[in-house]
C-alpha cells in the first residue's frame, strides 16, 4: 500500500516523506522508522514537518494478531495514539486506515455511522487506533477500507496476487464462500487516500471497493479476468478453515459518501480488476 501511495503523491506533484521498517523504500525521502518505539514515531514527523501524514502501517496478519495482542495493539492501537499526538503538535492533518473488520459482519454494506464491534483482536486494535485518532484532534480522517489487494512487494502477497499465482501454476484453490467484503485495489485505494488528505476532509468515509462479493466469486471474477480456468476453483466451508481469528461473515462497506464526495470514486470489481490486469501488462 505505501508504494503505491508513494507513487501517487509524487505522480501529482506532491513532496512525498516515505517510511519504512525491515524493507528500504526507494525515494529519496525515505524515512526508517519502527513503530514499536515512540521516539521513531515523533522523530518522523519532526524530519518531515508533513502537511498531512496517511497513516497505512499495521499488522494486518488477523491470526498473527490474534496469537500476539500485545504486538496487536502496541502496534495498531498505542503507536497510533503517539503518531496522532504528534501531528496535533506539527500541525499536520491524518489520515488513518481503518479497516471493514471494525464491523462484526452480521449484516454487511456497513454506513460510516454504524456502530463497531469487532470480533477478533485485528478488529479490536484497529478500532483502538480510530479512537486514539478521534481523541487527538479534530483535524483527522479515518478511512476504512476492505479486504486489500493488488501488485506491490513480492515479500507480501495479498489475496489478489496470492490467486493469481495459484491459478498461473495450474494449481487448484479452495477458497471461502460465505464470507463477504467490498475488494478494494490497492492502486485505486491510493488515489482516494490521497484526495481525502489534499482536501482535509475530516471524520469517517468509507473506502473500497463498490462492489459486495464473497471470497469465492472474488476469485472466480479474478479467473475470469485472466482468462484462467476457474475449475481450479473449489468453494470452502469457513468453519472447515484453520484460521485462528474469527472473521466477520459479511463485512461489506457502503461507499455512498466516497461515491459522491470524491473526483476518485469507489469503482465496481470489474472495472478494478481491468486496471489489476493493466498493471500486470495483460
């Protein structure tokens, strides 16, 4: 996700300061930060002196969270308070990405409005982060997005490459049916992150994907785009997973504000999946 916004905020003129931990960024205001350590945090924004900070980094690994909460929320919930704090100080507007898992998922095409209740330890910190951002400063944005896909860093497949290399090889896939989310492109998802932070908006907006799918025809609707065999797509049981975390059965956002808030509007799975196509050079 940080690639892509890197490229973003330079494609458009901006002065782009790009953090990273274990894995060097290619900018030259790169900036290495862990965010395990307060000191790292505030340092960053001392350097920088940003107008607006995107605040991407998290454990997003749901059952990594879930075996380690103490990681969990040092890292999606505490450092967030620290960063939220210290753009109060410079400042600086935030943006923080959020996430559908905040919802238990019992009904899906979730408002801005609605009531969290996360179900996982993921869920729980990130709701963490959103109230740390809430109690800092008016001057923020809370940006919660779904289910993350597209090209980035080979160190770390998504669900969108991850099928596309299995379908590739010719191996077969089982995946879940019966578990909903609005897929979001990570390159689309950049573009709209970057117009909510140069226009300041404050509060919650929701921004995904404008389609609701489950993970099952997600893949197959990847199949297709790829002119794959969508054979080597078997439907699974959730309960039959080995997840450790339990996930939301429908975690779906509605994308109305965004939709009309926005010049980089939420797109529909079939025009995202063309510019994923796009990108791979198919």
């Amino acid at each position: 996700m940080g690639a892509k916004l890197l490229h973003a905020g330079i494609g458009t003129g901006h002065e782009v300061f790009a953090t990273y931990n274990q894995h060097p960024v290619k900018s030259p205001n790169a900036l290495q930060a862990d965010f395990r350590n307060e000191q790292d945090i505030r340092k960053i924004i001392q350097q920088s002196s940003p107008e607006v900070v995107i605040h991407s980094a998290s454990i997003t690994d749901v059952d990594l969270c879930e075996r380690n909460p103490e990681l969990a929320f040092l890292i999606n919930g505490t450092a967030t308070s620290i960063l939220a704090k210290a753009c109060v100080r410079a400042e600086s507007h935030l943006v923080y990405v959020s996430t559908d898992y905040v919802f238990d998922g019992r009904r899906g095409m979730y408002e801005e409005g609605d009531h969290p209740n996360p179900l996982n330890t993921y869920g729980r910190s990130k709701l963490a982060g959103e109230i740390a951002t809430r109690k800092a400063s008016e001057s923020f944005s809370i940006a919660r997005t779904s289910v993350l896909y597209g090209w980035g860093r080979e160190y770390r497949p998504n669900f969108g490459s991850w099928i596309y290399a299995k379908l590739r090889a010719g191996e077969t896939v089982k995946v879940v049916e019966g578990q909903y989310s609005s897929p979001t492109l990570n390159s689309q998802l950049a573009r709209m992150l970057l117009e909510v932070g140069e226009k300041r908006l404050s509060g919650i907006i929701h921004l995904a994907g404008a389609s609701r799918l489950s993970r099952f025809k997600f893949a197959l609707e990847i199949a297709r785009e790829f002119h794959m065999d969508q054979k080597l797509i078997t439907p699974a049981d959730p309960k039959s997973t080995a997840w450790i975390a339990e996930r939301p059965g429908d975690s779906s956002l509605n994308v109305d504000k965004a939709q009309s808030t926005l010049a980089n509007k939420p797109v529909s799975i079939s025009e995202a999946l063309s510019e994923f196509a796009r990108e791979a050079g198919i």
